[in-house]
C-alpha cells in the first residue's frame, strides 16, 4: 500500500491527520519512558558494583559525573532506593502512556468501523433502484457485517507499524550509545530475521484477497438460500445446497487457515532466528570486545525488548497485507453506491394533487434493451378520482407505476404534477405525498401495529386501527394471539398471503398520503376478502379525495374505476370506463369474457358429479 493510497483510504474513511500523529506520538513517547526506565539499570548495576562509592563512579564513568551534576542542581540524593524509585516511575509512565495510546487506538477503530458500516447503509439506501437491483444482497451484507472491520485494520494497520518501527529506533537509539557497532550487527540480526520470512509475509496480501471473494461467495449463498427455504425444499435440493454451501465453507476456511499458518510460519521462525543471532553477538562481545558485565546486561535486555518490537513490526506488515483485500472491496463497493446515489430532486416541495397527473410521450427502457417497456405513453390521471391500469403480463404497469415516486426515471417525455414537472418536487417530499402498496408485501418481523405504522413514526393506536378496519384487516388481527402486538415473522411468514396483503394495504392508508398506488391489492384475497375490499375502495372515494391508482388483472375489483387504462405491450390501447371498454370490444370486453367464462368453467367442474366422484 503506497502512502498516497493510504491517504486516500484515510480521507474516505474519515481518520483525521490529529488521531493519526497522536497515536504514532504516544508510541514515541512510550518507547522512550520505557528505554530511559532500562537505560538507568546501567547506572544502577554499576553503583552495586561499586558499593556507592560516588567519587569512584565519576573517576571511572562519565556518564556519573552527569547524574552527580544533575542530582546537585535539583537537589536530588543519590542512593539505590532514589535510583530505582526513578526506574519504576519511567515504567509506570510508559504503562500509563500505552494505557492511553490502547484506548485511543479502540475507540477510534470502533468509530471508524460503526461510521462505515453506517455510510455503507445509507448510500445503499440513497442508491438509485437500479443498482440496488444489481448489487447481490449477500454481497452488501458482508461488506457491512464481515469487510467492514477488516478494512478498518488495514487502514490502522500502517500507523501500527510505523509505530512499532519507531519503537525499534529508539531501542536502537540506547544500543548505539552503549556501542554503534554492535547496533549495527544487532540492526544486521534484524534485517537478516526479516529477510529470511519475507516470501510468507508477502504472501498475506494474496490469501487475503482469495478470503474475501469467499467471504463474500459464502455470504451471497447463505442469503439467498436463507431467503427461499420453501423453494429449496419443494424442489427437494437440500442436500445439493448443503453441498454447495459446505463447499464454500471450506474454502472460506481453509483462505482463513492459510493467513494464520502464513502468521505461525513468520513467528515460529522469526524468534529462533533472533535469539540464535543474539547468542552469537554475545560470545564476541565478550570474547572480542571485553564488554563489562553490567553493559553487557543492559544490552541483552534491550536486545530481548527488541524482539518482540521486531515480531510487532512483522505482524502488523502482514496485517497491512492483509487488509489491502477487504480495503479495495470495501472501497469499491462505496464509490460505486456513491456514484449511484439518487439525486435530491429539485427544490419545490409537493404537497397535494390538486388537478391531474399528466404523462406526456413518456418512454422508458431497462439498460440497454433495444424494446422499450414503455413507449410514448400520454394519459392523464384526474385528481380525487380512482385510475385503474389492466393488461397482459409483461405490458409495463409496473414499470409505468414505479416511474410516478420517481423509483424510476423516463427515457424520455416527461410527467407533471399540477403542470409541474415531477423532477422539480424534492424526493423527499414527492414520495411522502404518495403511499404504495406492491403486489407481494414487504414484512419485517415486528408486531402487526408497528408494521401498519411503519412511515408514520408515532401514530396513535386508534389510527392504527382505523386503518387495519378499511382494509379489512380487523377481523384477523382480533383472532391472532395477541392482536395487534402479535409478531408476524420475517417477511410475515407467520400470516396467510391474503392477510400479509391486506396488513400492507393498511400500512398504505395509514401514510394518509394524497396519492395511493395499490399494485395488485386483491391477488391473493378469497372471493369474500375481494368483496370487503372493494366495499374499503368505494369507502375510500366517498370519505376521501384521494387519488387512487390501482393495478389489477381481477377486473371485478377495477370495475368501479372513474378510468381505466389499458396498457399492453408497453402502449397504450384502450381508455375508458368499464362499460364504455365492454362496448368497444375490445382486448379489455374480451380479456373480461375469458375471464368470466374461466370462472364458470372452475364452478361447473367443481361440482360436476365426475370430479365429485373422482
């Protein structure tokens, strides 16, 4: 990782210059306090060694003739208990100096970790459908859950060993006083030690790019799966999926086992080398150079503090390696839902419908696809009335619905709102103005009450249960174990299809927005929930001006609209009313007797004595 790069991962991130130096500093500063507290053994092991005798230590060491000088100016007495009371003080300083240095380096990591995790959410969530759409839903998770933390280590990662190599230089800074040269061939042992495990530390950076491809295969599978357990077991596939996801487990495993032999292998032979190294230096130390004993000494345990400053140093060049994979995951995933982020809208802000929604030569294609799903599309959907869209599968009614909140924007032509484009209204204020409920209902596990009023933070419960009476959704919730306090599972897989649509619809209503797009409100209703909600829907155009757009391919729950559009093959074919399509013959009348004659169809085999008897 070149420094430029870190700066940029620094930046993004949000790890001030300030954080960053303070804790590089305290590293500092610790080092010296604890080199000074080992540095002061020297004239503490030569002060026994001469019993306290003062004048023959400054005849003999120049480094006395400075303590005396010191010591007279300050009025400090010497003595062995004054000498070693100052070394504890230094080692208590350092211990209080890394307390600090510890804690500063966790709380900022976790800062980072919960502001990322938070940024990667939110620009998901400010991120135009379309690339919500892309994205698979594993990968997303795990660069939260799992990356998220791994990329913040690696951005720390580099302050880490910088730290610890400045750690090393002040130790070195204390040999080189006792003796350059054997700092020198001490400096030698180190690089030597270093030399000889590179191929494994280099090697982290690889391993940990294959660990998180397969963090986020295994994330990706495991959602996916998670999310479909009646597909796999009426497809009868659980054996193939505990396959597939076993296999991608132990892949994950064994990427997670390769960093950690990579890390034993760097240790095992890291230490051994050192030490060996050192015994060596010593023998000619000794031999060669008659250091004194108390020198000597000093030296070996500076030497022993350094070697786990060098293990520290190589750990954290491995851990700097192995935070590049999840840092440019991580990285990427951002700055494509950055780049993807929706727009604010302009600056008007919408707040009722009081004429008309005009689409004018609208058209709108998915990517790149040569056939439109819309093609120049001009109606007009009055204010305070009930629009009903029908048509084949396939004819664009949902694509046509999910461009009015703007969930999408037209290729070309243009819509308007009272006369004003919609592109003038803030998001914000243009989707708070209309509620929807989809034709497969989108349950989180919370309670029936705080589903319906989920949008409408703090509705009063009379609301709520206003709402659950026009939707007709009363009824059930009453026969639920605990009413409306009753959780209804993930995705609501604790209510019948039927109840889950009509528990969304009274969210819907509850959002008491002008606008109300209902997708398909009575695709898995019984014939006696249809009829409740199509009395709700007439409730709702006498007791209110909302403007209703309804999707439907059940034309007993549009046949009461004020207009009816019919859109096929992304045009539009016919517009009327329910009698006025029936007399023009057309796809509606005819799509209405096939529907008619279905339903006879299923009555008379119903009851027809073969069936019966069969």
């Amino acid at each position: 990782m070149t420094p430029r790069l870190w700066d940029k991962y620094r930046n993004q991130f949000g790890l001030d210059y300030l954080t960053a130096l303070a804790f590089v500093g305290l590293h500092v500063v610790a080092a010296m306090s604890e080199v000074l507290g080992l540095g002061i053994f020297l004239p503490i092991f030569q002060y026994v060694r001469l019993e306290g005798n003062i004048e023959a230590l400054t005849a003999q060491e120049p480094l006395w003739r400075k303590i005396v000088d010191v010591a007279q100016m300050v009025g400090f007495p010497i003595s062995l208990v004054s000498l070693l009371a100052i070394a504890f003080l230094l080692f208590l300083m350092r211990q209080l100096v890394m307390y600090v240095k510890t804690v500063l380096m966790f709380r900022t990591e976790q800062r980072l970790v919960r502001e990322l995790k938070s940024k990667l959410f939110g620009q998901f969530l400010g991120a135009h459908l379309s690339v919500q759409e892309r994205l698979a839903a594993g990968d997303i998770a795990n660069s939260i859950a799992t990356e998220a933390s791994t990329a913040i280590d690696g951005l720390t990662a580099p302050l880490k060993f910088i730290s610890a190599c400045l750690m090393a230089a002040v130790y070195l800074t204390l040999l080189a006083l006792l003796s350059l040269e054997m700092t020198l061939i001490s400096g030698a042992i180190g690089g030597l030690a270093v030399i000889v495990i590179r191929r494994w530390i280099n090697k982290t950076s690889e391993v940990s790019r294959k660990l998180t491809h397969s963090n986020q295969a295994a994330s990706s599978y495991l959602i996916q799966r998670l999310n479909y357990p009646r597909l796999v077991r009426l497809a009868g596939t659980e054996h193939a999926e505990q396959m597939g996801i076993d296999r991608l487990f132990a892949k994950q495993a064994g990427n997670v086992i390769g960093i950690g032999m990579l890390k034993a292998l760097t240790e095992l032979f890291l230490e051994p080398i050192i030490i060996g190294l050192s015994c060596v230096f010593i023998y000619f130390a000794v031999n060669h150079y008659g250091w004194q004993l108390e020198s000597l000494g000093l030296f070996v345990i500076v030497l022993l503090r350094l070697i786990p400053i060098v293990k520290t140093i190589t750990q954290q060049w491995q851990a700097v390696l192995r935070g590049a994979g999840p840092l440019e995951r991580v990285t990427e995933t951002y700055v494509k839902l950055e780049n993807a982020r929706e727009e604010k809208g302009g600056s008007g802000e919408f707040g009722s419908l009081s004429n008309e929604i005009v689409f004018k030569d609208v058209s709108f294609s998915y990517g790149s696809g040569n056939h439109p799903a819309l093609h120049e599309v001009s109606f007009s959907i009055p204010a305070g009335k009930l629009t009903a869209f029908v048509g084949p599968s396939g004819g664009g009614k949902s694509t046509l619905i999910d461009l009015i909140p703007r969930l999408r924007d037209p290729s070309s032509g243009s819509i308007l709102m009272d006369g004003e484009p919609v592109s003038n209204f803030s998001l914000a204020s243009l989707r708070a103005g209309i509620a929807y409920a989809p034709q497969s209902p989108q349950l989180f596990d919370v309670s029936v009450a705080e589903h319906i009023g989920y949008g409408r933070p703090g509705a009063e419960r009379k609301e709520i249960e206003e709402a659950a009476r026009i939707a007709g959704a009363e009824p059930f919730i009453q026969d639920l174990e605990r009413g409306y306090d009753t959780l209804v599972g993930e995705g609501g897989s604790t209510l019948s299809g039927g109840q889950r649509q009509r528990l969304d619809l009274a969210r819907a209503l509850l959002a008491k927005a002008p606008i109300l797009i209902l997708d398909e409100p009575t695709s898995q209703q019984d014939a006696d929930t249809e009829q409740a909600f199509r009395e709700a829907l007439i409730r709702l155009r006498k007791e209110t001006d909302l403007t209703l757009i309804v999707v439907a391919h059940r034309f007993t729950t549009v046949a009461m609209a004020d207009q009816i559009i019919v859109l096929r093959d992304g045009r539009i074919e016919e517009t009327g009313t329910h009698s006025s399509l029936l007399n023009q013959d057309g796809w509606y009348a005819q799509a209405m007797r096939k529907q008619q004659d279905f339903d006879t169809e299923i009555i008379d085999d119903t009851e027809s004595p073969e069936l019966i008897q069969s």
